[in-house]
C-alpha cells in the first residue's frame, strides 16, 4: 500500500447487488471506478459489495463513514424492481423522508409521453429521493443519482447500469475528486519466477520509493511469465527511473524482458 | 436478499490486493468464488477488497468476524514479495508468532532442486505459518493456505493468482460448505422495459416467494433487452413454475421472450 498522506483525497466504493454475491455477475463497475478515482488523483482504500438489503447498504455506509474517507461513492438499487432499496437505505441512514423530486417526475413523464409508454408507479418509484439530497440526472436512463451528506462525509448514489453510472460518474463526480496524477509503466519479463525478482523489486523500491512495484505472475505453456506494474504520483521520471533499473537487474539474471509498455 | 435462515451457510470473502482497489485487475477470483459458494449451498454476504496493508486486512477480517459468518475466506497477498502481508496479518490477528512449517520448507526446497532454482530467503518466506494453524498445500505454486480460527470463526487464506486459488478451494474448502442447492434459470426478453416488468416480477414472487427474480437491463442497437435471472433454493420445479407464469404473463404484453436458459 502506498503511504497516505494527510492530503489524499480517499475514496470507498460500494457495491449494492445481490448478482455480485452470487456470482452471476463481475464486479466491474467498482473496477472502472477504482481506475477512474485513481488516475483523478483520489485513492480508493476499500471496495465494499453487499446484498439488496436495506439493513446490510446501511451498515456498509455507515462503517465506511467511520474511517472518514473524502467521499463514498455506491453503484445499484437506484431501480423500478423491488429489490432497488438504495434509496430507502439512503433516506433512513441521514433520517429524512423520501420525497418526489418534482423535475425528476416530470422528465419521466415527458420521456413516457414521447416514447408511448405507461407513467406508472414502478416509473415514478425513481423520482422518490431522500430530501434534501442533491440530484444528478440521468441522460440515459431514468433513475437519477443523489449525493447526500452524513457526519461530514459526501455519499454519490450511482445507477449500476455501466453506461448510466459512467456518465452520470463523468457529469457529476469527477469533478469533486482532486489529488496528485498518477504515473505508470507495465512490463512483461519471461524466465524469471515471482521469487527471483523479488529482492530486484526490494532494492529499486529502497532507491526509489516513491514508486510502487506490483508484481503478478503466471504460467504460459509451461513459461513462467511475470507482469510487473510500476506506478508512482510523483512523475513519470521517477517511474522511467524504476524500468531502466528494473531492466538491467533483470539482465543480469537468466529473465528475459519481452514488453514494456508505456502507461 | 433471500431470506437468511439459521441453518444458512455464511460466507464473507476479502479480496487483497492493491491492484483491485487501483483498477488494475477486475476481481474475477471474487466472483469465481461467490459462484462455487452459491452452488455448494451457502450463501456469500459480503464481500470486501482491501490494499497490501496489515492494518487494513486485519481490521477488515475482524469486521467480519463480529457479522459471525459461518467461514471467511480470504484472496491475495501470500506471495514471495514486499507486499504480500496476508500471514503477517493473520498472525498478528490471533496472536501467534509466524513459524516455519518444515513440511512446507522441504516441498520448496525439493521443488527448486529438481527446477534448478535457488531456495532463497523469498522462497522460504512462504514457509512461514502463523502458529497452529492449518495448511492446504499447493500443487501449482509454492505457496500454501491456511486455516485458522478467531472467536469460533473459521478463516481460510488463498493465494491471489487464480489458478492456484481454485484448486486450492476445490480441495481444501469446497467440503467444509454445506446448505441447500441452488436452481436457477435465464430469460432473455426484448421491447419491454424494467419499469413495466417490474409488477410482472412482483406478481410472480407473491405467488412463488421461494424464488428471486432478478432483471439485468441494457440497451442492444437502440433495443432494450432484460435479462431475467430466476432462482431459488427449493427445487429446480418452482423456478421452472416461475417461469411459466412470466412467460405467459409478457406474452399479455408487447414484450417478446427470445432465450430461455436452462441453468
């Protein structure tokens, strides 16, 4: 983990679905968040999936505003179906009423009226956020996301469709998260196991450690190959630093580079 | 979320591995496992990623200790490098020193003989057990899991790379969870939305409320198209009655069913 300062801007994201917990589903919503939060320049310190359950969204958030972090950010339950309860959740977690958000009401009205469909009351169940709470509107789908604030903590409801929380994530939070760039460089080395490059990885992190040195292996047609992921949020320098060095330790063993990409 | 009965199998499963929580890697070995958990019969609560930090992985673990599932398992961090602090953190969880288990040490130092490696001091890192606890070899990699226990909690740790993490499952944790099967069956529909689907699914879950109905939509070439998850604990025949009566119940409709999975 990298050293947090004071200053990071620290973000948790949490997951509502019961599809996550049985498996149906990869959770890669959270991971398109993480990368995006990251390369903002926030740093996410946790990743929290829960069920469709009022009960178990109350508690995640309400766990995660105890470690203080800058902003919490939740995907799903924001549905026409029964089991969407994130904005119930929401309601009773900052102890305000849910209430019908008037332009929300009227733009699913007008959407309805131009595409010939019912306004019904699984339509409208969407216009209902807690009160108080700040919209951001949906341009793709209905339901809208809500940023609501609890001991002095900001909470950004998403939608969990991908295209519906990646735009409203774009419009409406990116904004808010602030922090140093983030700087990366992948390689591929081949003919050195996990074990050996472990003391290289040691010795060009004590010079440099300002970078981050992540190793993940895996064995290809009986080859063992590694993808080392450098990273830092000071500059690129110091990361192009970290290759070279990385590069010519590894010559001086049997491993072979095979790739090396720029991040 | 289903109905958790007493006799329920809880599972909560932490991910560890900074690169998730960067969005490096999409946590596959998380779905990977809430989906063997959900088929074996119990029932996956939570699950949560954290960094490569003993704090965070210890605090992490407790927090599910004190939800009183039945086993955690943990993913990630028992490699042979600087971050990977997974048996750090569990020793220092149930207040036990690291040890060198001699079974373990001698599979590593045969293994390296007969590749021609060197058994230095990262390989031997992997050794290192908390005190007491049990292991589950590695037939893949040299790292071993473990088993330990906190106030009556069981707590298996995995490697991260996946391979190793399901075969490491399949032989050492996959017996130890029991509950009831897992029935389940796909529709796939088109030209009718989730808002006007969504009182189909009540209907249904009233008459059948041993079964959950999920509805997953998109958008396919300006169409919009449900995918229906249906299932249950009780037997492969109420989820096969559910549906039935969704399927008679959209052809009221203009909705238009296109694919029915058998799961």
């Amino acid at each position: 983990m990298e050293k947090n300062d004071k200053k990071d801007f620290v973000v948790e994201i949490i997951s509502i679905g019961e599809e996550l917990l049985i498996g149906k589903i990869v959770n890669t919503n959270a991971t398109w968040l993480a990368s995006r939060v990251t390369k903002l320049g926030g740093k996410v310190r946790r990743i929290t999936v829960v069920g469709d359950d009022v009960y178990e969204i109350i508690s995640a958030i309400n766990e995660a505003i105890k470690r203080k972090p800058n902003l919490i950010i939740t995907t799903g339950g924001l549905g026409p179906t029964f089991d969407d309860k994130t904005m119930e959740a929401l309601a009773k977690l900052i102890n305000k009423p849910l209430k019908i958000n008037h332009e929300i009401a009227n733009i699913i009205r007008e959407r309805c009226l131009r595409k010939n469909l019912p306004v019904n009351e699984k339509r409208l169940k969407m216009a209902y956020v807690p009160e108080g709470s700040k919209v951001i509107l949906n341009r793709i789908g209905l339901a809208p996301g809500v940023i609501i604030t609890k001991n002095n903590v900001k909470i950004v409801a998403l939608p969990g469709v991908p295209d519906e929380m990646k735009d409203l994530f774009n419009r409406g939070i990116a904004p808010l998260i602030c922090g140093e760039k983030f700087f990366e460089e992948e390689l591929i080395v081949e003919d050195i196991y996990e074990a050996d490059i472990a003391s290289i990885i040691d010795e060009v992190m004590n010079k440099i450690p300002e970078v981050y040195i992540k190793s993940h292996p895996k064995i290809e047609d009986d080859k063992v190959v590694l993808k080392l992921h450098i990273y830092s949020r000071r500059s690129h320098e110091v990361v192009k630093n970290a290759v070279k060095m990385i590069i010519e330790k590894i010559c001086l063993t049997k491993g072979k580079i095979r790739h090396c990409l720029a991040g």
